[in-house]
C-alpha cells in the first residue's frame, strides 16, 4: 500500500535535473530517508535534517571531483545512478563513478570507452547492482561487468582514520529466487489492434508468460529506483585469489582520501581499502537499454543498430510467435529481450525475443527501460505507451505449448524433469501422443527407437503398433525393439510374423533376432522349413546359411550346425561349441577350428583337455606343421607332462620355423628328447651353437671343441668350452689349433696359462714368429710369478714361525708340573694314589692330560683297552691301532666313544 509518511516537496530546475537516485533502505527507517540527485552540475545527496526536511550535501561537481577533492577529472552532467547499501554509482559524460557512503571517497572511476559520437543523451547509461559487491554497467553498445573487492593486506590503505576495513552494506541479506533462461512477453494497446504474443522456449529453460499494463497516452517511462540485495556483513577475506589482469587499455582511475586520481599500477600510501575489477568487458551489435541478471546470465533490453531486416533475423536463438513482420520495413525498431552469456572478452547468445510494442516506430534507445523489483520474480520492460511484465511460465503452459507446437522431445524432458505428471498429462499419454505423431508422419524408425519407453509391459498397445508397422510394410524395424523373454510377452505368431519378413528384407536383422531372441518365442520347426524353402529356391547367402546353423542347433542337431559354420568358415562355430559344450568335437574338426582361430582353438584344446587329448589333436594337425608347432608350443606351456612325448616333433617343429632361441633353451631344459635326432637335426639346419651343445652333452667333447675352431672361428667360446670341462687333452687341442696364429698368442697366454702354464705355451710358439705385444706379456707373466715366489716365500716364513710357536707350547706343556694331593684318586681302582692303600698298588704313573694311575692298574686297564674292539656307536667297526707302552685309558676310551 501507498504511504505519504515520508512525502516531501523540493524545488528544483526541471531543466538540470537528470536522475533521481534513492537509498534501497529508503522509506524502511527515517534515518535512511535519503537520495541523491544528478543534475547538470554534479550530484548532490539529501539527508534527512535533525528536526525537519533534507539537507544537501555536493558529491561532486561538473568537474567530476568528489568531496574534499581538489583535482579531478572534468566528468560533466550526471546521467544515471544506481545504489546499494552504502555504494553509490552514477555515470558522467566521462565515465562512471563509484562511491562510498560511509568512507566519503570514491572507489573507483571507470572511463568511458565507446564511440564518442554515441552521446549519453540519445544513449543514456545504464548501471545496475547485481549484489552488494557486483554492478553491471550497459552503456551504448558496450556491457561491463564489475566486482568490488577488499584491498590486499599489506598494500596501501586509506588514511589513518579509517585503517578498517568498513562494511559496505546493511546486515540484511536478500536471496532471489532462481529464474529461467529466456522470457516471453506479450504486449497488448488500448486503442489499436492485439499485437500478437512472442512464445519462444527451449528445451533447458522455463517458460515466461506476460500481462501487460498500459499508462495513460502521452505517459513517458523514465529510471525508477530498484531494490537490490544488500551487501552482506561478513568480513572480507584477509587476501584476495588474486587480481585480475585488466581487460582493456582503459584504466580505472582510483582515488585516495584527498581526491587524487591515481592509476593501479600507481604506488601510493592513500588508497581506499576496496577497488574495482572488471570482470567482464564486451562491445555488442546493438545498443543497450537496459540490463539485469538472471542467475548467471545478463538479460538486456536492446535496440538494433542497422535497419536491415535479414541480420536482426541472423541468431539461431530468435524466437517469435505464429505472426511475422516480414511486411514491416521499421521491424528493426521493435526494443529486443536478449540474454547473453558472458565471457571474458566476449559473449554467447542464449535468446533474442522481439518485443511488439505499440507505436515503436516513433521511439529511440532513451525511450525504453528494463526494471526489476528487488524479491520478485518479474520484470518490467518500459516504453511510453506499455509495460510489459515477464514472469515465470508454469510447467503446464510450457507443456502445452510444447504439445501444440509439436515438440514432443522436449515435452517428454520437461515432464520428466517435473517428476512424470504435469496436471492431466503423464509421461505415457504424452509418448503416446508423439509415438502417434511418429506414424502419422511416417517416421518408422524414430517410432521404434520410443517404443520400449512408451509402451512398456502393455500387450495389446504392442500388438497394435506391430499391425500399425505391418500394414505399413516396416515390421522389420522393430524387431530390434519388441519385448522379448522366456516365457514370451507377446504371441509366438507375433515373433513368428516379424521373422518372416527379415527372413524376405533383412536377412543381417534375422541372424541377430534369432541370437537375441530364446527359442520359445517362435516355432523353431517352422522356421527352419521357411529358410530351407528360401536356400532351395534362391542363391544362397551368408546370413541366410547362419540362420539356419542357429535353428539347427535349437534342434539338437549339433553336427550339421557344425557342418554349416565349418564351411562359412564363421566364428560363430565357438560360441555353439562353448554353449552346448560340444568340447569332443574339437578333434573332428582340428584343421578347419585352427585354421579359423588358431589361439581360441588352442585355449578351448587346454582348458578342457580330456575331450580334447593330444593324442587325438597331433595326429590331426600331423599334415599342417604350422597349426602343430602352435598346438604343441601351448601343450609345453599348459601341461608339459603330456607334451613329453611329443618332444622330438616339437624340436623338429623349432627347428623348421626358426626358433633359434627357443630351441636353445627348450634342448637345454628338456631331457625327453631323442639327442643322436636333436644332433642330426641341429646339423641339416646348420645350428652351430645348438650342435655344439648336443655334442658336449653327448660327451663328444673334443668334436665340438673342433666344431667351435674350424666352424665358428671363435677363440673365446674355444677357451670358454676348455675352463667348462678343464681337460688337459682340450687345452693341448686349443694350443695346437691356434698358436700358430700370433693374435692367439696373448688370449692363450692370459687364459690358457693359467691352467698348463705359461712357459708351456711359449715353447710351443714356432720359432719366427712375430707376436705384437709379447715383450708385454711376458713382462707381465714374468710379474706375475714374481709375486707368486714372493707370496710363497711369505707363506713359507709365516709356517715356519708357526711350527717353532707350536714346539715351544708343547714343550712347555710337556714340562708342566701335575699336583697330586690325597684327593686325587686311580680312574682304575678309585682309590687315592697317596696313602696307606697305595703301598700295595706300586707306583704312580701321571699324564699331561690330569688323569694319575697306580702303576698295577695302569698295566690293566692298558690291557684292557688293547682289547677294547670299537666305539658303541653303531658306526663301522674299526681295528684299534697298537697302543704305546703305557697310555690314559680314560682319554683313549673317550676318544673311540665320539669318534
């Protein structure tokens, strides 16, 4: 509702007066009851007085200084405005100027960068805040997009009174609700004919719908103040992700505390702590009227540059109703509803929608303006005789219109989209409406592709679409489509009729029914008669002989499915044999499956190798050397057991096909093979290595040592196969064979002497002969045994030190002294040798190893022990060597005990 509680009357020159700007909090306190006014001379703010009416306050003036400043920038009348919260932005003659409110500097200046010829009169600016912290700026055929951001920490500030960082708006906040990507408007006049309504959609967007609101005659539509979002309260981050370079030569002035315009790149120490980034700069092909946002595109009211009639008509996004303006030569006058996605640079057009205003022939670029009210969801497009309102379409309008305008695709998104119901209509009566649509434009193939999804599970709609493709002769195209299973969805004469016609049209479509399609679907005997019918009286074909293996083996009739795909030669042959497990017939047909697929032969031979055995498979593949080295080589891999006996082959196989390296090692690994027929083998194919190898493993040592000599020529694999066996017969070979040649002389010196000698080889070498480098082999050699004498001198010393050590401890050992005390008692008698009951027992007899006998039991015990046969062990009975004189027959027992 209206109120008057905020009604105040001022006197100003109707002649200076340019704009009106209001406080968004306008009206909700008295203490925000405050607007700015551009004129001709600046921007003056009025403030609320303490007891009654406003106060004027300059902003800036016709020099485009703002307060307190004492240079500027000459800026000339003020043309616009927007506010929110507590920025203010108006545009000048030189740019636009971006204020705050509580800091009283100015922000940010941003220079005018159009055609200087499109004055701002005929062209007036357009700004608009989309947040707090973003504004728009459309001025004559150029779009800026602009964000305000805190300063850096760390950079220059403001001056010391206000270091901190202010906030920018109230606290507040506003969220908006979300709005489609295109509008439709319709306009209507009170004393002329309807202009017809403009429905435009796309399948990604919402529809918009329009009322319309005429003011009176002669009424002219100027800028109204706008509601925006505040700006919220939170503080703002400590440091930015980073400044964006600038997007054009333009720079945007900023201003200190002092009024000084200093450019970005400036240093200062008197900068406000928030700037300006652009974020988005573009020049368009048609002048802007106003502008807005819509989520994250700019929705713009726009005015052709050119009056040609074809350009304005060139975007693939311009969407008009059922009337066209093909007759209007002014069309290009009509104000355009644009929506523009923006780039860095640049920009992509979402839709263009011609506005039928009235009178439009008489109006310019000043005449229109785009209006939103904050909150809501509509806008308001301006011109002197109308108002047009776009708002949201329901999902319903947008349905219907899809509907009439036959765009089923997008109806069937839509409703999708909202869930499967919109009001009466329901994802199925919608895909019948267009299934429908489909045949009555005999689109067949489309119709079958919606079919699964619009039909379903319903029989009798399946049954009516397959007579509706019958009468029109396509039943072929929906075979690919039809509900299929075990038990059936539909009659089996159903399957049965469309078989019949791939069986005459489509005979690639009748192989891939009959795979898809189980056998219960359709009588398997009575197709099997129509085929044959159709090889009996026609050229028989490749699709039509695969039809009929696959009824074949429906029919258990697995050797003439078999027969029919070994002479199509067709891999369709292992999908039967895995399917029915016919794993027995592999053998039959080894050739022909390893001809068509020799490794899936050979996996399907491995994995199931009792039906398939080797003895079946070798003597198959006997006459194709190729398919039984392939057979054999997987044999060896997967089970070597049962390729043992099938060595001789395989080293022959080896041995036809080249495999050099492979046969190297498997002679090497296997011991299964005949070697006199691997020898002979290896020497009619000239296998030098592999021959030398037979015949050391056959002991022929001496053979291939001449083998290796006269054959290979190579003198260290001659001294190699010597070291391997170290025989002194091969080394005198090696030396008669190749000392003749001086090259050999220094190999032979240095590998060969060190097992016969190196003097050995120096008297074999014929007198004469000339050997490079001898002199330094033998130096070398001479060396060499000069360390040898020195090492064994060495040794000799060391055992010599050693044995005397040796004698000198057994010496003091031998001479070291027994103690003998009344404790110490015969191991022989246990009686003490020192006392009374020694008298009688003779003397003492004392070892170095401890032990004291009497004399009498010692001459005993001494028996005793020559008697003594072997240790108890359970070893092998030894004869005990003749004992000295007298030895410790506790030591002696002790030894044969752990001997």
């Amino acid at each position: 509702m209206l109120s008057t509680e905020h009604n105040e009357t001022i006197s100003l020159d109707p002649n200076a007066v340019h704009c009106v700007i209001l406080d968004p909090a306008f009206g909700n306190s008295r203490a925000n009851t405050r607007f700015a006014v551009g004129h001709s001379g600046g921007i003056a703010l009025y403030e609320r007085a303490r007891f009654k009416g406003y106060r004027c306050q300059a902003l800036s003036d016709s020099a485009g200084g703002s307060v307190g400043a004492s240079v500027g920038v000459r800026g000339g009348a003020v043309r616009g405005g927007a506010w929110t919260g507590n920025v203010l932005a108006w545009a000048t003659d030189t740019g636009v100027r971006v204020y705050h409110m509580i800091l009283r500097t100015t922000i940010a200046l941003i220079p005018r960068d159009h055609s200087a010829a499109l004055d701002s009169v005929q062209f007036p600016p357009q700004l608009k805040w989309q947040s707090q912290d973003r504004l728009l700026i459309g001025w004559a055929d150029s779009i800026k997009v602009c964000c305000i951001k805190p300063r850096p920490q760390g950079t220059s500030s403001c001056r010391s009174s206000r270091t901190s960082s202010p906030n920018i708006g109230t606290s507040s906040r506003h969220s908006e609700s979300p709005l489609a990507n295109k509008l439709l408007c319709s306009v209507s006049e009170t004393d002329s004919a309807q202009i017809a309504s403009f429905s435009p959609y796309d399948s990604g967007s919402r529809k918009y719908s329009s009322s319309v609101l005429t003011p009176r005659p002669g009424a002219l539509a100027t800028g109204s103040a706008l509601r925006s979002p505040q700006f919220p309260t939170e503080a703002l981050p400590s440091t930015p992700e980073g400044i964006s370079s600038y997007l054009s030569s333009s720079i945007i002035a900023i201003t200190g505390g002092n009024g000084r315009i200093t450019p970005p790149s400036t240093p200062s120490f008197d900068l406000p702590p928030l700037y300006v980034e652009i974020e988005s700069m573009f020049t368009t092909p048609f002048y802007i009227c106003g502008i807005g946002m819509l989520e994250d595109l700019i929705i713009t009211l726009t005015y052709s540059k050119t009056p040609t009639l074809e350009s304005s008509r060139a975007s693939p996004t311009d969407t008009k109703g059922p009337q066209q303006f093909t007759d209007d030569p002014h069309e290009w006058r009509r104000p355009q509803l644009r929506l523009l996605e923006p780039q860095q640079r640049s920009y992509d057009e979402i839709s263009k929608d011609i506005l039928g205003t009235n009178r439009y022939k008489e109006y310019l670029p000043l005449h229109y303006k785009l209006e939103c009210v904050a909150g809501g969801d509509r806008w308001y497009v301006l011109s002197p005789r109308d108002l047009v309102v776009a708002k949201p379409r329901e999902p319903s309008d947008s349905l219907e219109w899809l509907i009439e305008h036959h765009k089923y695709p997008q109806a069937l998104h839509l409703i999708e989209r909202e869930g499967g119901t919109i009001g009466d209509h329901t994802e199925a009566s919608v895909g019948r409406q267009y299934l429908n649509h489909l045949l009555e434009c005999h689109m067949y193939d489309d119709a079958a592709r919606i079919s699964q999804r619009v039909i379903r599970d319903n029989v009798g709609e399946w049954l009516e679409l397959v007579r509706a493709f019958a009468d029109a002769g396509e039943l072929r195209i929906l075979h690919e489509y039809l509900p299929h299973g075990s038990p059936p969805p539909l009659p089996v004469t159903t399957y049965n009729e469309v078989l019949m016609d791939l069986l005459d049209h489509n005979r690639e479509g009748l192989v891939a029914a009959l795979q898809k399609w189980p056998s219960s679907c359709y009588d398997v005997n009575w197709l099997v008669s129509a085929v044959l019918q159709r090889v009996a009286t026609q050229n028989w074909s490749v699709p039509l002989l695969q039809s009929l293996a696959h009824l074949y083996s429906h029919q258990q009739r697995h050797d003439k499915a078999l027969a029919i795909y070994i002479k199509l030669e067709h891999k369709d042959i292992f999908g039967l044999i895995k399917k029915h497990g016919l794993y027995s017939t592999i053998g039959t047909y080894a050739v022909h499956l390893m001809t068509l697929d020799a490794d899936l032969t050979t996996e399907l031979c491995m994995t199931h190798i009792s039906d398939a055995p080797p003895t079946e498979m070798v003597p198959a593949l006997s006459s194709t050397p190729n398919l039984l080295y392939k057979y054999l080589t997987a044999l060896h891999k997967k089970h070597e057991d049962l390729c043992k006996p099938y060595h001789d082959d395989l080293v022959q196989l080896m041995a036809d096909n080249q495999q050099s390296e492979k046969l190297l090692q498997f002679l090497k690994a296997s011991n299964s093979y005949n070697l006199s027929a691997a020898l002979r083998v290896c020497k009619d194919r000239g296998l030098l290595h592999h021959t030398v190898y037979l015949l050391n493993r056959t002991g022929n040592t001496q053979d291939a040592l001449s083998l290796v000599l006269l054959e290979a020529r190579d003198l260290n694999w001659a001294i190699d196969l010597c070291k391997h066996h170290n025989d002194r017969h091969l080394w005198d070979t090696l030396i008669d064979h190749t000392i003749s040649y001086s090259d050999n002389i220094r190999p032979l010196l240095e590998e060969a002497g060190k097992y016969v000698g190196e003097v050995e080889i120096l008297r074999k070498i014929p007198p004469g002969l000339e050997v490079p480098g001898l002199m330094a082999s033998i130096s070398k050699i001479m060396e060499d045994t000069r360390k040898k004498l020195a090492l064994h001198s060495g040794c000799e010393r060391l055992c010599k030190r050693d044995i005397v050590h040796l004698n000198e401890r057994r010496r003091r050992l031998a001479t070291r002294a027994i103690s003998i005390d009344e404790q110490t008692s015969c191991p022989r008698c246990e009686k003490s040798v020192i006392g009374k009951q020694a008298k009688n027992l003779g003397g003492l007899v004392a070892f170095r190893c401890g032990h004291v006998f009497h004399s009498d039991c010692l001459t005993s015990s001494n028996e005793i022990a020559a008697s003594f046969p072997a240790n108890n062990t359970g070893r092998k009975r030894e004869r005990c060597k003749p004992l000295p004189t007298l030895v410790c027959v506790v030591c002696l027992l002790k030894n044969q005990l752990f001997r």
